[in-house]
C-alpha cells in the first residue's frame, strides 16, 4: 500500500508533540475518529429524544478533536483576537506544543475565556454591524465544543429549519419556498426580521434549552463564561472596556465560533 503523507507541520513537530500527549498521527485518521466520534454521539441522540449527555468535557479535550477544530480555526484565515496572536506565529513556534499547553489547560479545567476585540463592519444594507472577535485559543476551544454538541443537537432541528446549520444554506431554503409555490401551489410568504435580536438574546432561557441535552456542569460553565465575556475596543491608542452581555444577561457574541451570529 502507499505511504500516506504526514501534514508538514506534524511532520515537523511529531518527536516534540510525542511527550505530553498530542496524538501527532496521520490527519486522514484523526478526522476518521473525530467523525465517529460524531456520528455516536448523533445516533445517541437520535434513538434516545430525551437523553441528555452528562459526560461531554473529556471529549472536547481530545487531541483528536482540538486538532481538527484548530484545522478548521485556521481555514477562515481570521484576524488574530485581542491578545494579538496569529496563526503565523503559532505555527512558527510550534503548533503541536501550543496545542498540548490548549489540552493541558482544559483538562485541568483551567480555561477562561479572554476579552473579546471589538471590530464595527458596514452592513450591506448601510450603518455598522459590531464584530466580537476571539483570540485563536478560544476560536479553537469553541470548535471543539462545537464538534462535540453539534451533533445532539442536529438531531432534534426539524427538516425545515435552515439556519445556521451544516450543509444547508440560504439558497436552499428559497429553492424550498419555491417548491411550495410552484408544486404546491402556495400563495403567500411572509419575511421576518428580528431587529437586533442576538444583542438581546435572554441567556436565562438559552442556557436552559442547551440544557434538554447537555448536563455537563464543566461545558455549562465555559458556555456561560462565553456569553459574559468582556469585549475590547480599541480607537487612537486607547481601550474600551464593557461588560454589556454580563450585566444585562442577554446578547450572544457576533463573530465568535459557537455563536449562530458568527
């Protein structure tokens, strides 16, 4: 059989990432695993519509599974957060000891979220949009929850919904408004907009419906610490700091992994 290729980075990185604990094998079988790891989980779901997981954090500290979402973090090409770091210079010094300090930390249940960096975009329809930007630590950490949670969840969305969720999109969701006045014979549409509507989120009644599924206290509390984390806005070399979400208990970040707003 052919010799399948190690990543280069791996390659480059395999005798250091050995001792602490990064699993440094081929990248086609780390995505294997992080796909069954999946696919359990949703089967799980699937046949049991009330069971909720009590046992999650072990599965996100997967080396497996930080690699992967760190794979995925590194494919958007994102600026770097509020810490300043870059993918570029973690890949310069290391990427496989940086992810054993990630995994190391997370096991520990030393983790907390850092200050979000607050960037404004111009909407196409005119004005601003705030931007929340992550550090690469928690754009990473917050993939491999999403590795990890996505799939309960999938599980109990309705053939219908089609927002923010894999392999479907917004051309599709016309094609099936389509469908329904074409084949149908449908005669009305009504279009909805919600007017600031992750700014004023509830937490309260988020954290409740993650909760039908997901009873893991450790994946809770990095959940709320995300909602509540501060946000940084830097102009003429000074800072601005607001607690906005974590005063008034609602908003979920735009721009950040584990966000529909993203």
């Amino acid at each position: 059989m052919p010799t399948e290729q190690r990543h280069p980075v791996l390659k480059r990185n395999e005798e250091n990432g050995k001792s602490q604990g990064i699993d440094v094998s081929l990248p086609t079988s780390m995505i294997k695993r992080v796909q069954t790891l999946q696919t359990s989980l949703q089967a799980k779901a699937k046949a049991e519509p009330d069971y909720r997981f009590y046992s999650l954090w072990d599965k996100v500290c997967r080396s497996d599974v930080l690699w992967v979402a760190y794979q995925r973090c590194r494919a958007n090409r994102g600026a770097p957060g509020y810490d300043g770091l870059s993918f570029q210079h973690i890949e310069d010094h290391g990427r496989v000891r940086w992810l054993e300090r990630v995994q190391q930390e997370l096991k520990a249940e030393q983790y907390r979220p850092q200050p979000l960096l607050r960037v404004w975009i111009p909407k196409a329809s005119g004005g601003l949009r705030p931007l929340s930007i992550p550090t690469i630590k928690d754009r990473v950490v917050q993939m491999a929850v999403l590795l990890v949670i996505s799939p309960l969840f999938e599980t109990d969305l309705l053939p219908n919904q089609f927002g923010f969720r894999p392999g479907v999109d917004a051309k599709m969701a016309i094609r099936s408004a389509y469908f329904g006045i074409a084949q149908r014979g449908k005669l009305e549409v009504v279009d909805a907009d919600l007017s600031d509507y992750f700014n004023t989120i509830p937490h309260g009644s988020l954290m409740r419906c993650v909760s039908r599924r997901v009873t893991d206290g450790t994946l809770l509390k990095v959940i709320r610490q995300w909602l509540k984390v501060a946000v940084i806005e830097r102009q003429d070399k000074q800072e601005t700091r607001t607690t906005e979400a974590k005063d008034r208990c609602r908003g979920t970040p735009q721009g950040g992994i584990i966000s529909p707003a993203q």
